[in-house]
C-alpha cells in the first residue's frame, strides 16, 4: 500500500511538474509569438511609409514632366500661331481701332465723369461744412444781436415793433433835453 | 439819412472795464486802465505814447497810469469847478481810453463809416455827468446817445417789463424796474457798494487775519476775480502772498465769502424799497423775475444769495444771471443803436422833433 502511495506521489508530482513546464513552455512561445507579431508590423508599417514615400515620388515625378511637354507643346504651337494671326491681325487693326474709337472715347469721357464725381463730392461736402460753419458763427452773432457787414446796408431798423419804436424815441426825447439843458 | 457804411457800436464805459460791442462781429473789452510813460526811457521800453489794459497794468511801474472813470463816472466830473485841471486830464485820458475802444471796432472799416453809437451810463448819473460823457465822444464818434446802462441791459434781453435788473459793476450797482415804459428817476437806484467795495473789505480783512502779508489792491481785485464766491460749498481758496518777501500760502476763504457777501444787504434794501413803491398788485411779479447783469453778478452764488436773503426780507425772490453778464450792457447799448430809426438820429443832430 505505501508503495502504491509512493507511485501515485510521484505521478503526481510529475503531472504538476508537466503542467507547470508545459504552462511556462506555452506562456513563453505566446511571449515571443506576440514579439514577432509586434516586429512583423512594424516592418510592414516602415514598408508600408517606405512605398507611400515612393509613390509620391512617383506622382511628383510625373507630374512635373507631364508639366514640362505641356510648357514646351504650348510655346511651340503660341510660335506657330502667332505667325499665322499676326499677318491677319495686322491686316484687321485699323477696321478694329475705327469701329473701336467711338466706345474708347465714350468710356473715356464716362470714367472722367464718374472720376470728377468723386472729386465733386468731396469740393461739395468741404463747401457744406464751410457754410454749417458760417451758419453757426453767424446764429452766434445774431445771438447777441450783431450781423454781418453785408446786412448792415439792409438795415431791418423798419421792423421795429411799435413798443420798441416808443422806447426807442423816448431815449432820443432824453438825449435831446440832454443836449438842450 | 446816412449814406455810405454805418457801424453800430454799444459801449459801456465801466469803471474796472470798458465794454465794446459792435455789428460787424467786434465784440471786446479792455481794463479801464491808461498808462501814460513816466519819461523819455519808459516811453522808449514801451514805444508808444499811451498804453491801454492789460498791457498798462503789467508795465505800470513804468507809467503814471490813470483810471478815468469812478463810480460809474468820469472822475472830477462833479468838481469841474474846484478840480478843473484835474477834471481836465482825466477828460483826456477818458477821451484816449474811447479812442482805442473805437478803434479795435473800425479796424476793418474804412476811414469814412460813420460811426454810431449809445453808450450806457449810471442809472441816476447826473445831467452834468452825461454830458461829459458825450464832450468825450466828440471827434470819436459821429451821432451819440446816452442811456441808462440797466436799461440797455433790459433792451438787449428783451425784457421790458415787469422785471428788476440788477446791474453790478465795479463802481456802482444799478437797480431798474422795467414796467413797459421808460424808466423814470423813481425806477432807478444807483448804489455805490460795488465791486470796487468788495475788493477794499477783502484787502483789509486778509491783511486784519493774516498780520504782515504783502498785498495791494491790484493782487486782492485778480484773486476775487479768479476765485470769486459766496457759496459755503465747494473747495478751500488757498493763494500764495508775500510775507517779507517770501511767497507763502494762506487760506482766504472765509475772507473771499464775507466781502463778497458785503454787498448783498443793500441790494436787497433797495430791491425792497423799489418793489414796495411799485403797484401792489404787481409786486409779486416783479420780485419773481429779478435780473442780474454786469461783471460782479460773476461771482459765484451770488444770485442764490440774494435770493436767500429777499426769502427772509421780501418773502420770496427768483434772481436769474444773464447768459453773458460782462457784455450785457454793450449787447443792449448796440442792439438800440441798430433799432433806432434813422430820422431819430438825424432828429437829434438837428435838434428838431
């Protein structure tokens, strides 16, 4: 019995001993699969940037080539086709500039126009700010009863209302008794 | 008929300042003060024979300088008997002080405008006072006019009835009742408690509290006039007099507010004697539409003082200050000069009604 006992302690222990190895054997291939994993993308990544970084080289590349046929096509066929106009051109000028000549001058006087608008406005405002000034120094003046030289020739001495005009030839019937005594 | 140019003047010939207001837009006033040089040196520094105003004032230790009018008056114009030569010069330095007037007003007119004026004087100046007045303006001023300087006043504010204008001046203050006639002796005070007065009581209550200061009238009448008030409110006036030569701030405004209330009993004495010998029934109306004109009604609450004062005496009063107090009389002596007619002007040239 105890060798019974002996054989199932040891079978025991080997068991656990198995599954201890076989848990660290496990945790440890998991460990490294994981590393190759995380390494694995990260070259895929830099592969990944590495192409993209190519590709828009690429692109670039062709674009600026595609751009330099372009220019040089075109000057070609701008040489080509000036040749061709400019006899033509020539020829049609002086109709074009006769038939032209009446809108030139009609948009040259319209702009002159619109331009001495602008500058009318301005010598109009300057004048009205000129005559808001008058008019405040001249209310200022009539306020104290003064006018300008101007009106003094127009005297409004007839507008005197009667109580006034009595008031004002008692003061002359005093100044002369004054002048009498 | 005048022909040509005509230029309107209003002038009160004041005892502190001589007020011009003229129609072609002059409108200035110079201190009634003449200087003449002392001798050959003085009348070098200044170049020129008389000096006027502002200017006489600061060089007057160079110059012998005259003040030509007194009480509202030319001086020595009541002793020309027993003053002559005296009544004499000051005539003439009455005469310049005109001259210059007249001629700050016709600076830009030419030679041959003929020249108007209505000059105010005293309410109750004498015959024989205005009388000098108009000797002084002959060869100045073409046709002349004397009046009543509250009664100017009145005309210029339009205000010709039922009102008592209070003219307060340096020399005098002038009370008139307006009642839509002209007014008569019986309408008229002159009293002579002005601000020349004012000036006097607070030269002698400042040297009286603060023993040893340096002071004259000159330095006492520009302090008034810079801090003038009666009010118990608002800030202390501290100015700086000489003591021994030495600048020394004092506080003077207990001085500056009894002298200037000097002046108020009397005006109300004699606001209540006019208001008491006008009809009753419009005596009310009258109290209620007291005017103050004139450069002394400047100091500050003067018009709530007075009107304090005609509460306790009278029962109530309503004083009111003109918008432009110095210019009043010369606003309203020039707004008669342009009414009149110019058939009253050659009336009185003539002599004839």
């Amino acid at each position: 019995m105890t060798g019974c006992k002996d054989a199932f302690s040891d079978i025991g222990k080997y068991s656990q001993a198995t599954v201890v190895y076989s848990g660290l054997k496990a945790g440890s291939l998991v460990l490294r699969t994981g590393e190759a994993i995380k390494d694995g993308a990260v070259h895929s990544a830099n592969a990944l940037v590495e192409a993209g970084e190519y590709s828009l080289a690429t692109v670039q590349y062709a674009g600026l080539v595609s751009y330099s046929i372009l220019k040089r096509s075109s000057q070609f066929t701008g040489a080509c086709a000036k040749k061709a106009v400019e006899p033509v051109a020539k020829a049609v000028s002086p109709v074009a500039k006769a038939m032209a000549k009446p809108f030139a001058l009609l948009a040259d006087k319209t702009g002159k126009l619109f331009a001495r608008e602008g500058k009318c406005e301005e010598s109009v405002k300057s004048l009205e700010d000129r005559v808001l000034k008058l008019e405040e120094r001249l209310s200022t003046l009539e306020k104290f009863g003064l006018r300008p030289k101007v009106a003094i020739a127009q005297q409004e001495k007839k507008l005197v209302s009667d109580d006034r005009r009595a008031f004002l030839r008692a003061v002359v019937e005093e100044n002369k008794l004054l002048r009498a005594s | 008929m005048a022909e040509g140019t005509v230029l309107n003047l209003g002038i009160d010939l004041g005892t502190s300042r001589s007020v011009i207001a003229c129609d072609n837009g002059v409108r200035t006033f110079v201190s009634s003060y003449v200087g003449y040089p002392k001798d050959a040196i003085s009348r070098k520094l200044m170049g020129k024979d008389v000096v006027f105003g502002e200017e006489a004032i600061k060089n007057r230790l160079a110059l012998n300088m005259r003040r030509p009018f007194e009480k509202g008056m030319l001086k020595y114009s009541n002793l020309t008997n027993d003053k002559p030569e005296e009544f004499a010069r000051y005539k003439a330095t009455a005469r310049d002080l005109l001259q210059h007037l007249v001629s700050l007003a016709k600076k830009e007119e030419p030679e041959d405008a003929i020249v108007r004026a209505v000059i105010g004087a005293p309410a109750l100046a004498s015959t024989q006072n205005k009388k000098t007045l108009i000797e002084i303006t002959q060869g100045i001023i073409d046709d002349v006019m004397i009046t009543s300087e509250p009664f100017a006043v009145a005309y210029g504010l339009g205000i010709l009835s039922h009102a008592l204008i209070i003219d307060i001046g340096a020399g005098t203050v002038d009370l008139c009742r307006m009642h839509g006639t002209i007014p008569t002796d019986d309408d008229q005070i002159t009293l002579t408690k002005a601000g020349d007065y004012i000036d006097e009581v607070l030269l002698n209550l400042i040297k009286m509290r603060h023993k040893g200061v340096d002071l004259s009238v000159n330095m006492v009448k520009r302090m008034k006039e810079e801090n003038s008030t009666i009010s118990d409110k608002g800030e202390n006036v501290v100015v700086h007099f000489p003591f021994a030569g030495k600048p020394t701030p004092i506080d003077v405004t207990e001085e500056l507010r009894a002298s200037c209330r000097s002046i108020v009993p009397e005006i109300v004495e004699a606001i209540r004697m006019l208001v008491a010998s006008f009809d009753p029934e419009f005596q009310d109306i009258l109290k209620q539409n007291v005017i103050l004109a004139g450069g002394g009604s400047q100091i500050g609450g003067l018009a709530r003082e007075i009107e304090h004062y005609m509460g306790e005496n009278l029962g109530s009063g309503k004083v009111t200050k003109v918008e432009e107090p110095l210019y009043a009389g010369a606003n309203g002596g020039l707004l008669l000069c342009k009414d009149m007619p110019d058939e009253y002007w050659d009336e009185l040239k003539s002599g004839k009604k």
